[in-house]
C-alpha cells in the first residue's frame, strides 16, 4: 500500500527535525481544504516547503549540497509526511524491499506515511515502517511539483533545466526510466571525457559513442 496512480493526495501531517532552520522536532498538521503557510520573513516558510518535495523526490529544489539541507551542528535531519491516497487507486506495494503491483477498482481512501533519516554519509527511507532499500522504490509515493522563482529558468535557461525538470517528473511515474537516465548520463559523462581527449588512438574510441 505505499504508491498510487489516479488519485488525489491530501497532505495530513509533516514532521522535521534538523532540516534547515528546524532545529527540534516538530509537527504541522495541515487540516482539510486549503492551506496558506504565513509568518515572518526568515521564519522557514520555504524551508517547510522544501521538506515537503524532499519527501516526494529526494533531492532539493534549492540546492545540490546534502550539507545545506542538514542543520548546522547537526549530523542529519529526520522527515516525515502522513498522507491521504482518495481515488480509484492502483497500489504498488513492498515486498522484502521489492515493488509488487496490484489494483484496487473501487473508490478508495489508504493512509500512508513516508519517513527519511538523511545523514552526511547515509540514507534511510521507510514507507509505512517498512525500509525500501532503493530510491526507485521510493520515488512515486508523493508527487510535488514545486513553483518558484528560479521555475523561470524553464523558459529563459539553458536546454538542461528543461530536460532535468521533465527527468524528474518521468522518475515518479517509472522507477525503470530512473536507471536508464542513470546509465545515459554516466555514457554521456565519458563521451565528453573522451572528446576532450580525443587524438590518435582514442579516435576509435568516440566513434563507438556516435
């Protein structure tokens, strides 16, 4: 019961500790309906956010350094998100750390929680309590698609910015696609590589890449 397609997700609760500004635990709770976050400017507001597409995606939309993410004089930062599956659901399940699919054809209403202990050098992700043991068996369970300033790099940025941002929308929906975009992007790496240190010999090796 930990990831479903064709259904409406309704956030129930977050809890963070070490994340950022959020120095002790705490826990938001995010009542029915529509939710405005408010407060002063510095009060972590964006760093809720943040932690929200953590969840979802693993990564940041602000920054590429695990360090950022982890409070400063802390060693790792602990997330956790209750959340509401309504809809028509397919369900896509664990089994020892393994995805299993099945389908449920009536309306249905499943609560899931997701949980990441992230460190400087380790990762943990549990869905409700069961550890997954790769990301593409994570990924999917909570899809968040952020919009912010630097979303305006989609239009007026480099070729990058568009193909990273469609990448990650296509690895919540295909944990497959995600080990693919892994092994196009270390051929890519070592095309490059060899391109510029291309001269004689290494001359048959960069046309194997063509």
């Amino acid at each position: 019961n930990f990831s479903a397609r064709g259904f409406m997700v309704k956030l129930q609760k977050i809890s963070i500790q070490g994340f950022k500004s959020f120095k002790k635990k705490v826990s938001i709770p995010f009542p029915d309906g529509f939710s405005a976050i408010t407060g002063p400017n510095g009060s972590g507001k964006t760093n809720l956010l943040e932690a929200v597409y953590y969840l979802g995606h693993l990564i940041s939309f602000r920054t590429s350094t695990m360090r950022d993410l982890i409070r400063w004089g802390s060693n790792y930062f602990f997330l956790r998100v209750d959340i509401v599956y309504e809809g028509f659901l397919t369900f896509y399940g664990l089994a020892d750390g393994n995805p299993q699919r099945g389908t449920m054809g009536d309306r249905e209403r499943r609560s899931v929680w997701l949980e990441t202990a992230i460190g400087l050098n380790s990762k943990r992700m549990r869905v409700n309590g069961t550890e997954v043991r790769s990301s593409s068996n994570y990924l999917g369970c909570l899809e968040v698609v952020p919009f912010s300033p630097d979303s305006l790099l989609l239009v007026k940025g480099l070729p990058q910015e568009r193909r990273g941002f469609l990448d990650r929308g296509i690895f919540t929906l295909s944990s497959h696609y995600q080990g693919l975009a892994r092994q196009y992007y270390r051929v890519l790496q070592r095309k490059n590589y060899l391109l510029k240190m291309r001269n004689g010999e290494k001359e048959s090796s960069v046309s194997v890449f063509s």
